[in-house]
C-alpha cells in the first residue's frame, strides 16, 4: 500500500513524536509498504515560537497538495495537528477521501500552561481538527478515555513500541557518577516538568542526558545535577543502562516513550501516578508511581532489571505497524490494508 504520512515533527528533530513515525515508517517499509513522508524539510519554513529546533512549514497548503496528487497515495495518515497537519486535511476533504490522524501531545494543556488561556478553548480547536478524521489515534488508554470524555468520538487505542534490540542492558559506568544514578532522558523543556525531579533530595548523583530550551536555565538553577548529550542510539542506550532509576516527572506527556527505552535497558521507572507511566509501568513490578516522587525514586532502586528488561519486550514495533494499519482507511477499499507494488510515477 502506498501511504502518505503528513507530518510537523521530523528528523533532525529529537523528541518522542519523530522517534515513534520514524520507527513507524521503517517498520512499515520492511512490511512491503511504500511510505511518503510529507515533512517541514521540503517546505519554506520558520522556527517555531519559543521552540527553535522546530521548524513551521509556511503556507504549505499549496505545494502539499501537488505533492500528494503527485504521489498518489492510497491512505493518508496526519501525525500531527501543525501547519503540515491542516494543509493536509483540507487536501483530503478537498477530494472527499478519508484520513486518519494521531493524538501524540496534550497540546491543549501546553497552550494553557504557557499563555493562560481556557483549556476548553485548544480542546474545542483539536475536536475540530480530529473531528474529520476517521479514525484518531491514541497511543495509550489513558489518552484514549481522556478523549472519549471530551467528545472525541472517533478516537481508537494505538500503542508504541521500543526497539529492544537497540535498547538493551549496556553495563554501568558511562559517566563515571557517584551512584546511584537518578536519570532523566528526554527533551528538557518546561513542559517536561524537570524542578520537581531536580528539586528531590536524593542520594547519590541525578543526571539530565538530554537538550532543549530550558537546559540552560536549568543549568544555572541545579549546579549540583550532571548535564549531557549524547548522539546516536547507541550512545542513548548505554546512557540509558548507566542509570539505577529512571525519573520521569511529566505530568503531561500522553505515552512516555522514553520510559520504555529505560526499561528495555533494564532500568525501572520512578514516575507521578498519571497518563503515560499509568499505562507503561501500570502495576508491574518495573516501576514506582507515587505522588512523592522521592519515595518512588529511592523503592524503584530495589526492582528487578530482569523484569524491567522482559516487561519492554511485549511493545514490538511489529505490533504496532499491524495496529496502525488496522486503523488505516485506503481509498475506495476499507479492508486492503496489504502490502503491494506500486508503479513509479
């Protein structure tokens, strides 16, 4: 099947979003599939408004559409609800054919967090957006209940997975820290919610591996914390297995990939009691959920890297291409969701 992917968030971005469609589309490709990727790369763009590394397609509606009538896809799927996303769905409704979109950030709760708007007012513009698609997908229960509640009718369950050959235990040692090392991997934005992991009185070292707007700031703020970057998925997993917990102290994320990839490495979770680690840790024996995040972060240290380790390997990516496939709607033949060749053209 020959399926175009519209999507804001693409390489060389780094967050949780591109390594879910960038996963997605590989996976995807060594099914039989051709997979168009429609990103901000091949447009005129602009950084985004207090997100620099971000790149806002300018007025895509135009050049997207011949592109798509050029590819001639036989599904079309739109990640995310940007300037991309938009353009994309007016080509689809443009033509009467159906689309699918994906939930992947609580973007209403970011808006409000930052400007102080009404959180009913982004939710109301997102149910607009998604309200078209035919299906919306929703990479955790959580998410999935959250939007049945606000009238997302079309919304339907989709999980992320984790590369576990990739991500796997490496030994400790990397950064050389006075252990136990309380980790944290991911974007290091206000979002992100890094004070309450940073502000822990906790022994041993804590360690932000990680970039973004507000690591500068939190630099300054937490002299006492290690601060590193690492390039390339290697060097990310033996970070990962260089930690004793894993901390992940958002509150807003709707999955939580990085979580996964701390597991698969054999290193528990110590997280807050909400969407995302509700739904990657649950009630197994491979992390801690507790209001007090300390205390979740000092009981995690006594679990299993084993469990930790087997947990992570029940999220396949394979599993996850068969899911988003199920969810697809290809034009004019609801059920052909199989690989084909496609002519070149």
């Amino acid at each position: 099947m020959r399926i175009a992917m519209v999507t804001d968030a693409w390489t060389p971005q780094r967050n949780g979003v591109v390594r879910v469609l960038t996963a997605l589309t590989a996976t995807l490709e060594e099914m039989g599939h051709e997979v168009g990727v429609f990103e901000p790369g091949a447009f005129p763009n602009i950084p985004c408004p207090s997100y620099p590394e971000i790149p806002l397609a300018l007025f895509p509606a135009a050049r997207l559409a011949a592109m798509l009538d050029a590819f001639a896809p036989d599904a079309v799927h739109l990640a995310t609800e940007g300037p991309l996303g938009w353009a994309g769905r007016s080509w689809c409704l443009e033509r009467s054919l159906p689309f699918t979109t994906a939930y992947h950030t609580k973007f209403p709760d970011y808006v409000t967090a930052r400007t102080g708007l009404p959180i009913d007012w982004s939710y109301a513009l997102m149910r607009y957006f998604h309200q078209a698609a035919a299906a919306t997908l929703c990479p955790s229960p959580s998410v999935f209940r959250e939007l049945q509640e606000r009238d997302f009718a079309q919304a339907v369950l989709w999980s992320h997975g984790v590369d576990t050959a990739t991500f796997r235990p490496r030994g400790k040692g990397l950064f050389d820290l006075p252990r136990p090392v309380f980790l944290y991997v991911g974007r290091v934005a206000v979002e992100k919610n890094l004070p309450a992991f940073l502000d822990l009185d906790l022994p041993g070292s804590k360690l932000v591996v990680g970039d973004g707007p507000a690591r500068a700031g939190l630099i300054k703020r937490y002299p006492d914390a290690h601060f590193r970057i690492v390039n390339g998925d290697d060097e990310l997993s033996r970070a990962y297995s260089d930690g004793d917990v894993f901390v992940f102290p958002s509150r807003t994320d709707t999955f939580g990939l990085v979580m996964l990839e701390a597991l698969a490495c054999g290193v528990p979770v110590a997280a807050f009691p909400v969407t995302g680690p509700c739904d990657v840790v649950g009630d197994a024996p491979v992390g801690v959920l507790s209001e007090d995040l300390a205390l979740a972060a000092r009981a995690a240290l006594a679990l299993s890297p084993q469990a930790c380790r087997d947990h992570a390997t029940r999220f396949s990516w394979a599993t996850v291409a068969y899911e988003f496939l199920g969810h697809l709607r290809p034009f004019g033949d609801s059920t052909d969701n199989s690989p084909r060749k496609v002519q070149a053209g």
